[in-house]
C-alpha cells in the first residue's frame, strides 16, 4: 500500500472515500461540523438516530451523491477525545481499511490522524491502514487483492500543526512491510512453506538487505550435535535446518541482540498426534521465525544503529516410521538430556538446540518467540503473549514496547519450584510437565538453555493468528512480534545515539 501525506481540505478533496474520525458526541472533531453541513446534516442525524456511536471500534460508511467531491464519507469512532490513544486510531484506521476492502474500493483520504492534537496519531493510522487491508492472496486465482485499497492520503489540513519527522511515513512503510511479508509467511501453506523454502526466504532477504545468512544442514546439525532438533525433525521428509542471519549496524564491538523464533513449519504433534480438527492451523507454528525474519528485515531496512543475530531453528514434526517415540532420550547442544515423553511438545526441543546456539555470539540479550503452548491461549486469550523471563529491565522495557505498539504482553512467573515439573526419572529433563501451568513449564525448560544470559521468553501462541477478524487484525496470521520487537529495538538504538 501506497501513503502520502498532502496539505488538503476536506471539502474540495476528490477521493473514492473521505475517512473522518468522530467522537461519542457529534462535532466535536475538526470538519465534523462542515462535513455535515455540506451533506444535509445526515451526519448529526446518524448520531441521534444511534446508527452511529462514535464508540472506538464502530465504522460507517455512506455516500455523498455528489454533495462533496468525495464520493463517501468513512465515519470512524474514536470515543471520549480526551481518551484518544494511539492504538484507538491504529484501531479505528484498520476498521476503516477493512470496510474499504470489503467495498472494493482503491483509494481513500484521510482525516483520522487530526482528532487531537497528539504525537503519533498519523504513523499509527498508516499503521492501521496498510494492516488492516492486508490479505494472504498468494493462492486467489480469481479475486485479488491488485484491486483493492491501494493508496492512502493523509490530509494536512493546517490546523493540525504537528511536526511530521520527514522519515516517519518511510518508517512506517518499512515496519508495515515487514508485518505483511511475516504474515505471508505465516499464512503460507506448509506444503510450500517447508524448513527448505524458509531457509531460502532467509537468504533472499539478507541478500535484499546486506545481511550475512548461514543455513546449516542436516550434515551440519549432526556434527554440531543438535540432538534435539534433528529429532523433531526426523519424522519429516523436509529434513531440518537452522538459519543464522546476521545484522550489523553498528561498528564499534558492541555485542548483539539475539533474536531466537520457533519455526516448525507443521505441527502434527508427531507421534503424540494432535486431534483432527483444525489441525491445519498448526501451519502458523512457524509464526516465531516469521517474527523474527520480519523483524530483522524491518530494522535492516531502518538502518538501526545496532547488531543482531536471528537463530531460527525450522523443522516438520511428522509422524512416520523413522519419528521420535515418547520415551526417546535425546542429547542436546547443550549436552544436557531430555526424555521426550511427548512428541507433540517439540516446540521446546528446537528452542532449546538454538538457544543453545545463539549463545555463541555473547549476545547482551536473548529474546525468543514461539508459538509454544495452547496452555497461554486458556490463561490469555487472544489478547497478550505470555512473557517470561529471568531479568527484570529486559522485561520491562519489552513490556512497555508492548504497550505502545498494541503487541501487549502478560508476564508469567518462572519460579525454580515449577521445575519440580520437569524431572524425568531417568535423564536430565523430561520435555513435558503435563497439564499444570504448561506456558510456565515450557518457559522453565527453555530456561536451562540459556545459561547467565539475559533472556525472555514470548509465547505468542494466542496471538500469532486471528481467528474472526478486528481492527487492523484481518482474519489470519497477524505478524505479531515484529512491531513490538522493533519498538523495542528503536527505544535501545535511541538510547545509544543520546
Ligand atoms: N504448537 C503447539 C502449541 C500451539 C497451540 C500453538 C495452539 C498455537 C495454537 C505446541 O507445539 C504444542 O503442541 N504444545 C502442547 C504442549 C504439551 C504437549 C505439553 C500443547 O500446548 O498442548
Ligand atoms: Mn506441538
Ligand atoms: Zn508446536
């Protein structure tokens, strides 16, 4: 999707659709009043009738028939214009996209970023726009997406006196890019989006962006001695890999940030198979390296003045005759042992071989995703990734990332006790803890994985796919982790540049 942002007035602007932030009351945000007027008063007449609200969430769409060069009015409830957020109009621009697309329509202006006088209101609906319009249409041979919501411009109408960094909208064309390529990535089917084509993906976007890509192979696993992850895989006609990408922004010896992402590209659960029903959804279980390979290419594209490593671990977990058994004993990188008592716990067996891993770079902080456990998805719902963690700052300042770019996160405690858990009566670890606190369980076991590092944990199981459809959340994989992380990464760039 296209933005610019122009100097315009309302009233004259020639566009399909005019999109206009209101409030609980009528008139009570700019141009209401002269929008209303010019159609007859139909606006203050929706409100009296409740047709409209002007609640956060609520759009209404309507035509003009001429009375204004627009030919509609998108009318996009902000509430109460004293508790006007950014996420309320990252939400209300996604509404307002998600109805364009369901109209068909190409083009529209936009009003929304003017309802107060606040930083951040324009980047956030651009955000809210080009999220909320986007569609996985890789396979639509018929209805593509080519036709619909292409172009977005912000109006500057003079009264909004905000400062516009000349680079904000390139930066938020870069971050929405990146959301988008990892939601592709995520939405792709796992017949296409095998360990071998992610790990090809990897390399075309490092190449894209000068970043160095490593892909270690079976052969290289095996030397290495990744016990774990060569067992997950080991089901699979798609043998695994490990894919190692590297970004250097900054010169002066500083270490890196490791970012570490789930990739199991299907998750039959294996031996221990899952059930039948939606069991096609578990194609979005590599929806942490799709995280972290649209988070590395947003911050390459940014130019961040800071170093990071992606370790994304990728494998199939199929059932077949050569698979994992419960009751298999693995040795990982670690040299620690697992008994694998459940095949369909393999989350954490790839985690663990790769976090390993990434300690070899003495990064400053580890921070890994993963679509780990259907436990988080019955503690948190679908509305904040469970954080776990063993430093307080690290965690903190992702929480506060959280918050400010609407990626929210939940922490969970990881108390030694839960390790109780995790005994196996005959090696080090066992894989699964069985149905008490299983987010917790997992997140213990990754634990013992990343040795003094400062490390955290996301499971973002309940919030890597949207099942109905929201604001800027079509229905589909929504690329959680890329805004939050690169949030998070501008914040620490920030600091370092004073
Ligand atoms: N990939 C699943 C977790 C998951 C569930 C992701 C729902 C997204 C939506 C993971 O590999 C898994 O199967 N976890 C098991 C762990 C259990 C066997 C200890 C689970 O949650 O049931
Ligand atoms: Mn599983
Ligand atoms: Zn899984």
């Amino acid at each position: 999707m296209k933005f610019s942002v122009q100097a315009g007035n309302p009233l004259t602007c020639d566009t399909p659709a005019l999109i206009i932030g209101c409030g609980a009351e009528p008139a009570t945000t700019p141009f209401f009043d002269v929008v209303d007027e010019a159609l007859g008063g139909v606006l203050a007449r929706m409100y009296e009738s409740k047709e409209f609200s002007g609640k956060p969430g609520t759009v209404k769409v309507i035509h003009t028939l001429g009375a204004l060069p627009a030919q509609r009015i998108v009318l996009v409830g902000v509430g109460d214009l004293k508790e006007v957020t950014t996420e309320k109009i990252r939400r209300g621009a996604g509404g307002a996209a998600q109805a364009l697309v369901a109209a068909k329509i190409v083009s529209a202006a936009s009003l929304l970023h003017g309802v107060a006088p606040m930083a951040g209101l324009l980047e956030a609906s651009l955000e809210g726009f080009s999220l909320g319009s986007h569609r996985y249409d890789r396979y639509k041979t018929k209805d593509r997406q080519e036709v619909m919501l292409k172009e977005v411009t912000a109006l500057l109408t003079g009264t909004d006196d905000k400062e516009l960094p000349a680079n904000s909208v390139a930066t938020v064309e870069s971050v929405c890019n990146a959301v988008r390529m990892s939601r592709d990535l995520v939405a792709a089917p796992g017949n296409l989006a095998t360990p071998a084509y992610l790990a090809e993906q990897a390399g075309e976007i490092a190449g894209r962006l000068g970043m160095e890509c490593t892909i270690l192979d079976h052969p290289e696993l095996a030397r290495l001695g990744m016990g774990a992850l060569l067992a997950v895989g080991q089901g699979s006609r798609h043998p695994p890999r490990l894919v190692v990408l590297e970004y250097k922004g900054i010169n002066d010896g500083s270490p890196p940030i490791a970012l570490v992402g789930k990739g199991i590209t299907f998750d039959s659960g294996g031996i221990s198979l899952k059930p039948g029903a939606g069991m096609e959804l578990m194609k979005q279980d590599m929806a942490g390296a799709a995280a972290v390979l649209g988070t590395m290419q947003a911050v390459a594209a940014l130019k961040l003045p800071l170093n990071l490593v992606g370790v994304i671990p990728l494998a199939e977990n199929m059932p077949d005759g050569n698979a994992c058994k419960p009751g298999d004993v693995v040795t990982t990188l670690s040299g620690q042992t697992v008994e694998i008592n459940n095949t369909d716990a393999e989350g954490r067996l790839i985690l663990c071989d790769a976090l390993q891993y990434a300690q070899r770079f003495q990064p400053s902080a580890i921070i890994d995703l993963a679509t780990l456990t259907g436990a988080c998805v019955v503690a948190l719902g679908h509305n904040a990734t469970g954080a776990m963690g063993n430093d307080g700052e690290l965690l903190a300042a992702l929480l506060r990332a959280g918050e400010s770019s609407g990626e929210r996160l939940w922490e969970l405690p990881l108390w030694e006790e839960y390790g109780d858990l995790m005994k196996s009566d005959i090696a080090d670890l066992k894989n699964s803890g069985g149905p008490h606190a299983g987010t917790i369980s997992a997140g213990w076991f990754l634990k013992q994985f990343v040795g003094t590092h400062k490390w955290v944990h996301l499971d973002i199981a309940g919030t890597a796919w949207e099942d109905k459809g929201r604001h800027y959340l079509p229905k589909g994989a929504t690329g959680v982790g890329v805004r939050l992380l690169v949030k998070y990464l501008q914040g620490i760039a920030g600091e370092r540049m004073g």
